[in-house]
C-alpha cells in the first residue's frame, strides 16, 4: 500500500505542477502578446500621425496654390481688359478721318 499511496501522490504532484508551469507560461505569453500589441499600436498611431501632417501639409499647400491662381486670373482678367483697350485706340487710329 505504501506504494500506491507513493504513486497517487506523485501523480498528484505532477498534476499539480502541469497546471502551474502552464498556467504561468499562458499568463506569460498573454503578457508578451499584450506588449508586442502595444507597441504595433504605437507604431500605427505613429505613422497614422505622419499621415495626417502629410494632409495637412497637402492643403495648406492647395490653398495656396488656389490664391495663387486666383491672382493669376485677376491678372489675366486685367489684362484681357487692357489688350482690349489698346486693340480699340488701334482700330480708331486707323479709321480714315
């Protein structure tokens, strides 16, 4: 009988220590994976954030170049005006008297 009682617990023991290695090795990888998320969504936000200056970067440079084109059209609009006049003091000019 000492020797079953001997066998039972060893097994228990052994039983004992499977549950407990691998409930620490779960909690373990858990822990690792809980990390390594992390800083992927560290990593993300990141580049997410670079993004965002990009666009931003992007329309404060179409504005401008929307004022810019918005000069040039008053411009070629004055111009036009100004072509126009010189076409007509030209056309009087050359009208017989």
């Amino acid at each position: 009988m000492d020797h079953v009682v001997v066998i039972t617990v060893l097994s228990a023991v052994g039983t004992i220590s499977a549950i407990t290695l691998g409930w620490i090795g779960q909690n373990r990888i858990v822990r690792q994976s809980t990390r390594n998320d992390a800083g992927n969504d560290a990593a993300l936000k990141t580049d997410v954030d670079y993004i965002k200056r990009g666009v931003d970067d992007m329309r404060l440079e179409q504005r401008v170049q929307g004022q810019r084109f918005d000069q040039l059209a008053e411009r070629v609009t004055r111009v036009e005006e100004s072509a126009k006049q010189a076409h007509l003091r030209l056309d009087r000019s050359e009208k017989p008297n």
